[in-house]
C-alpha cells in the first residue's frame, strides 16, 4: 500500500492548522506537517519533502507570496505544488496568483468537509 500523501500547512493561524490537519485526515487519510511562519514553512519543505504546501497568504514576517518565491527559487523545493490559501479573492489578486505558478488558490473561508477533494482536484491526486 503507498504511504498517505503528506501535506505541509503553512498559517500563523493555529485554529486553521488544526482544523486544515483533521479535515485532510477524515477525508483522504493524509498526513499533515505544520509551520507558524513562512520562515518555518521553508525548513519544514526542505526537511520533510512534502507531496504539496497549503500556503497562507497573509502572514507577519514573511508573508506567502514571499515564502513562495523562496520555495521556487530553491532546487530543493522547488518541484513541490503550493496551494494558497486566502481570504484575498479578487480577481485581480486570483491572476497574479496564477502567473506566479503556484499550483491553485483556495479561498478561506473554506469547507472543511471537502478541502482535501479540492486539494486533489488542483493537482490530479485521486483519493
């Protein structure tokens, strides 16, 4: 049997990890890793290897935009899909988004019951 996808959670937010962690394991049995700060973010990409990043956009410190850059320009992870998660939802914002490369955008607040289905439908995972 292959090991559970494995889901690195970015956000300050410790209510959204916990809430974000159980949803995934109820729904597809996936393993969870959190991180406070992008800062922690980026060690905990390089050091786990996760199959994708839930991203927070709005973040002190380093926010996800900036975490993101730096996860892209790293040989290390640069090949992991990032998926952010915002409350931002303008149109506007949802473009430069997208030509950033991030692999999807999920809009906060989001459906606990079927985040992992819309995780798995941004990157053609089956659950």
């Amino acid at each position: 049997m292959p090991r559970p996808k494995r889901i690195l959670i970015v956000d300050d937010e410790e209510s959204i990890q916990k809430v974000v962690s159980l949803s995934l394991k109820l729904e597809a049995s996936w393993e969870s890793i959190t991180a406070s700060s992008g800062k922690e973010g980026i060690a905990q990409a390089k050091r786990h290897q996760p199959d994708a990043i839930l991203l927070d956009v709005m973040m002190p410190e380093i926010d996800g935009i900036a975490t993101f850059e730096v996860l892209d320009e790293s040989v290390e992870t640069r090949s992991i899909p990032v998926i952010l998660l915002t409350a931002k939802t303008q149109a506007a914002e949802k473009r430069l988004f997208q030509t950033m490369g991030v692999a999807g955008v999920i809009t906060k607040p989001f459906t606990p019951l079927t985040l992992a289905s819309q995780i798995a439908k941004l990157l053609n995972w089956t659950i």
